[in-house]
C-alpha cells in the first residue's frame, strides 16, 4: 500500500480541519480503505467559544459523509470534556449517547456526530483515523486471527475483541488501550472490525495507516493468500436476462416491495460463486459490523429466496423473542445472491443501494479467499450479525421512517431518450425514483448522466438484435423492466402521396412501428413479472387523431402504432399491464425544431415566433417536460385504474376536438 500523501496539494490547507480534510480524502480514495461512508477520523482543536472561553473540541466526522468527498462541513464539532466523563460511566444506552453528543454540539447545522465519536475523544492523540482495511479484516477473520496480529504488529498496536460498536466499544477501548499502550504504540485494532492509527499532526496519523495497513498486506503475500486465482472455466447464465427477471420477482415478492438487482457476471464473481465450498465460507458472517448495516444478512446461495425468507423469519422471530423491547422485523429477503450461473446479484431498494452493497460483496469476497488461504475464514457469529441488524440506532431509523419517491424499486426503459421528450421522460422518472435505462442511437447517450440509477444504451431500434441487447443491459443492471416509454420515432419531410417514394414509408414504419413491435414483443415477459404490474405510456401524435397533409407516412405510423398499443391493452391486460398512449402537438423544444424551422413556420402562417409556440386553444407553449410529466404520471397511481386511453397533450386543438 503507498501513500498518497502529496507536500504540494497539502500545502493548500492551512489549518489543522483543513489537513483532517485533505488526509480523510486521501484514505476515502482507497476502497480497499473504506466503502461507502465507512471509515472514520478526527481531529481535536483548542478554539474560543462565544463568550471568549477557551476548550477542547473534537472535529469527528458526521453522519452521511463520505470520507472520499467529505469537506470541513462533514466534521461534528462537540465538546471534549463532556466527552471524557462520558467515557468514564459503566453505563449508557446507545440512543442516550446519540442524545449527549448532540447536546454538546457547538454548531447545530452541524452533521450529527459518529457513533465512534467518545472513542474517538478517549484516543489521547491529535488526529485519529480509522479504517476497515481489507487486508486487516482478512486476519483479524481467521481462527488465530489473534495471533496473527501478534505477530505482524507486536507491541505497535493494541488489540481490542470484538465489541459491537456503540458506546460499550468506546469504553472498552478506552479503559483496554490506558491499560496497554506503551511508548511503542501507534495503533489500534479491533478484532472483526478494523484498524486506527494515530498522531499529533495530520501527516502523521494517515501514514501510520498506510504503514500498518502495508505490514498486513506483505503478511498476506508472505504466506500467499494474497493473490487469488479464478478457476480455468467459467459456466455463465445463457438466457440470464429470464433468470434475472424472475428471480427479481420472487425476492420482490418476499420483500413486500419492488426491488433493484444488480447483476455481476464477470469472472471474479463467477468464480466465487462457484466455489466447490461457497456454502460453507459464505455462511460465516460479515466481514465487518458496518457491511451488516449494508448488506444485512447471510448471502443466499442459490436462488430459493422463499426457503431463504422461511428461515430467517423463523431464526429472526426466536432471537427477536428473547429482547426485552419490542422491534420491527425487517424485511425476510436477502441482499446478497450467490449463483454459479449468475455470478454475484445484489438487492436493494435503489439502484444506489443494491451498487453498495455489490462494493461491499465484492471486497468481501477477497477477505474471505484471503482468509481462506490463511487458515480459514472466521467471522462476526450469527448473534452478532443480528445484534448490529437490530441495533436500537437502526430501529430508531425504521420507526422515523419517511416516505419514498413513487416509483423506488421500479426500472423503466425509455427509448429516444438522449434528447427532446426522451430525455425529458427520464428525467421525470428518475426524479420519481426510478432506476432508468435510456436507448438512442446517438451515442451521447452513454454518457448522459453518471449516476447509478441511469444506465445508457446506444441502440438502433430498426435493429432487432439492438433491442435485445438493449434489454439484456437493462436486466444485468437493474433486475427486470416496470416501465416502458416508447418515443423514438422519426418525422420525415413533408411530401405528398404522390411524392412518396416506397424507401422513406418503409423507413418511417420501421422505425416509429415496427421497432415498437419487436421492443413490445421482446418486453412483454418482463413487463408481466413487475410487482406492481407493467406500464407502457407510447408517444404518439396529433396526427392520429387530426392528421395533416404532406405527412402520411408520418401520420400512419403513429396511428398504426396508437392501434398496436389498444390491442396490447385488450391483450395483456390479464398480466396487469396498462397500456396508454398520449397524442402532442406543437413541442418546439425538441431537436428537429430549429430556430430557422421555427421562424420559417411562423412565417408561413403569418405569425411571430411567440404566437406560432402557443397556436392553440388555451394559448400555452407545450414542453418537452409538460409531456414527460404526463406520461410518467400515467404510469403511477393516479392512472391505476386507466387503460388504452388516448390522451391529448395540445393545449387544445379544434381540429382534434
């Protein structure tokens, strides 16, 4: 492991929180370090409060950050003498601690401060950093893993057992390191959990990290369980976008809700997961207490989610018998599916949730083949994994609640979606919190938004195999499909019938009928299997209904398609799918509608720009966004109980009325 440490970029922070930020940064960029807002670091500083006293106060970082991108806003400011009695009492309720860190608080827009935080304060150091290193968690997750750490750190570290983290961790590190550090001392490990480091300046603590952390890792090599090998042959899912869809549906089934899966194929994975022993080492627990949060419970191997659920009702419903309080059950379905034909598939409520947890899988499957090679992987008990899951903090959590965006769980497919009523269609879903795929033949659409709940795909959707893959993509990302809004299409020249050749009405059919076939066709087994039944909203036109001249292939098209969409709802009504379609007119804010075309068009009708934008009965301009809002609407409840529906989007027409 090498330090990033850097004189010139370190030289941009002046003060001490200016350097705790750099330093958090820099262990935030290491993933092997810290995932996903884990980790943790500190810094105390003497400072003058309002009535011009001076104290101690610890600067630990605040729920919510990340140390990656942390800033000086993610630290917590509380008051160290507080701090320090509380570290002293034998005892204090998690929640209660919660309530006294946040009562002593200097700044109150400050982020609530660390569960770690009276840890942090008995560390009798200037700067402390704490990490879930994997190489460290890859010993300390071994039967002798005691001794191991013995023998890389000797008297350079205390050791503190196993303690679920909370107050109870705070004093017994506090009153375990008074008793043992020595002279020698620069940090800490606790068993099953992670490494700290310590110093009096910032520079100092993070490279103390970066050298505990690099004894561990060149322990691993010396006695090779550091590389790992994935076997010669590989077995991957043929038809994995059915797999995947369906085993989507029964763990949403299981869950109570719609859910996200996130699908890993790749040959590390595969490899894992096909372990002659994977029922066995992935059984052992957690690797750390903070992926318990994550990842929740043991990985399913296999895909038996509802023998999965049976069993950790009943296991959950006995130990939940013996608390003296009363908790929330959480929901029976896993996080973590392991499959020799599917690889690693990760759950969760958002395409953001079910990525964190893959991260967090996936390193925990190096520590276990690390710890594998060392001796045997042995981690957190299953006691354990269900006292970090029930945790009165988490339980504090569940009871606040809070209400989720309409469509969380739920993956819709958009197709024309790099620009104009497309794009503005997935903005629409995503603010609704839907995972979205978006199809384009431009290829801008790749890059369209980076966020894990966007996935963009370059598609020709003349092209049946680009479909296919389209979908595949769509399944291997998110899980199944929820939502599909049709609204690629083209809009040829004007050109009379006697002008029009047989090229363009093929090309205008293909593209704006035959393609929604094929895609409807190929969407149809995935649509059936949404939990909370499929949705298709298709973009059609005023022509339809009030077609004018110069546009028949044009207007045909979408008429023919507007046709496809009330048979499809005749046809799959029975597998509640809804099937509705909108008629625009007029939206100017799409790519075929330049400011030339559009001061040509005014012109030809002898209007201003202004006047021709808003030529319709209620004299209103119609968006790209007006149409998007529609048709997502229409996908959720409002519309439950509305199918084949034809609605106009026009500001009124008195041709189409």
């Amino acid at each position: 492991m090498k330090s990033l440490w850097c004189d010139r970029e370190a030289a941009e922070y002046k003060t001490d929180l200016g350097l705790r930020v750099y330093t958090s940064r820099l262990l935030g960029r290491d993933p092997s370090l810290v995932l996903h807002g884990g980790g943790n670091t500190s810094v105390k500083i003497r400072e003058k409060n309002i009535i011009g006293e001076e104290e101690e106060i610890l600067y630990v970082k605040g729920s919510g950050w990340d140390l990656e991108t942390i800033a000086e806003a993610g630290f917590a400011p509380v008051r160290m003498l507080h701090l320090l009695k509380l570290a002293k009492l034998q005892v204090l309720s998690d929640s209660q601690m919660v309530n006294e860190l946040k009562t002593q608080m200097t700044n109150a827009s400050a982020p609530a401060p660390s569960v770690e935080t009276i840890l942090h304060a008995s560390l009798p150091y200037k700067f402390v950093d704490h990490t879930h290193a994997d190489a460290v968690i890859s010993v300390t997750n071994t039967a002798n893993g005691w001794e191991r750490i013995q023998e890389i750190y000797g008297d350079d570290v205390v050791i503190i057992p196993y303690v679920m983290p909370g107050f109870d961790l705070a004093r017994v590190c506090a009153e375990k390191f008074a008793a043992e550090k020595s002279d020698r001392t620069i940090g800490m490990v606790l068993m099953n959990h992670g490494i700290f480091s310590f110093g009096e300046t910032a520079q100092e603590s993070y490279t103390r990290m970066i050298a505990l952390v690099d004894r561990a890792e060149d322990y691993l090599k010396k006695h090779d369980a550091w590389e790992i090998l994935p076997p010669n042959s590989l077995i991957r899912e043929s038809d994995a976008r059915s797999e995947i869809a369906k085993l989507r549906a029964e763990v949403a089934e299981v869950a109570g809700f719609p859910v996200v899966l996130s699908s890993h194929m790749d040959g590390k994975n595969l490899a894992f997961a096909q372990r002659e022993d994977v029922k066995i080492v992935s059984q052992q627990g957690c690797a750390t207490p903070d992926h318990v949060i994550r990842t929740k419970r043991l990985p399913l191997v296999g895909r038996d989610v509802k023998a999965y659920a049976e069993f950790y009702r009943a296991y959950f419903a006995e130990e939940v018998s013996k608390l003296a309080q009363p908790v929330t059950i959480l929901d029976p379905s896993p996080r973590v599916i392991l499959d020799h034909k599917l690889g690693l598939v990760t759950v969760g409520k958002s395409a953001k949730d079910a990525k964190i947890v893959a991260d967090i899988y996936e390193h925990t499957m190096e520590i276990i083949q690390r710890s594998q090679l060392l001796g045997g992987y042995q981690a957190l008990p299953a006691s354990d994994i269900f006292a970090v899951e029930y945790w009165e903090l988490e339980q504090a959590k569940l009871k606040k609640g809070g209400s989720s965006p309409a469509f969380t769980g739920e993956i819709a497919l958009v197709t024309g979606a790099a620009s104009g009523i497309g794009q503005a269609c997935v903005e629409s879903l995503l603010k609704r919190g839907a995972a979205v795929v978006g199809i384009d033949i431009n290829p801008a659409i790749d890059k369209l938004y980076d966020r894990p709940d966007f996935v963009g795909v370059t598609c020709d959707v003349s092209n049946e195999g680009a479909i296919a893959h389209a979908l595949d993509q769509a399944v291997i990302a998110f899980g199944g499909l929820d939502i599909l809004i049709l609204n690629a299409g083209i809009f040829p020249s004007g050109c009379r019938i006697e002008n029009l050749d047989t090229a363009t009405w093929q090309k205008v059919m293909n593209i704006n009928l035959d393609a929604n076939l094929v895609l409807m066709r190929e969407a149809y087994p995935l649509l059936k299997l949404a939990p909370k039944g499929g949705r298709v909203v298709a973009i059609g036109s005023k022509n339809v209904p009030a077609p004018g001249p110069a546009a028949a292939a044009y207007s045909a098209s979408k008429a023919a398609l507007t046709q496809l969409m009330r048979v499809a709802a005749l046809e799959w009504s029975k597998d509640r799918i809804r099937i509705n379609t909108l008629h625009p007119n007029a939206v100017f804010d799409t790519g075929i509608w330049t400011e030339e075309v559009l001061a040509a068009r005014a012109q030809h009708y002898g209007l201003t720009i202004e006047e021709y934008k808003t030529n319709n009965l209620l004299r209103v301009e119609i968006t790209s966004h007006h149409v998007a809002e529609l048709a997502a609407e229409m996908c959720g409840t409002l519309f439950a109980c509305t199918t084949a529906a034809q609605v106009p989007i026009d500001g009124g027409n008195d041709r189409v009325i």
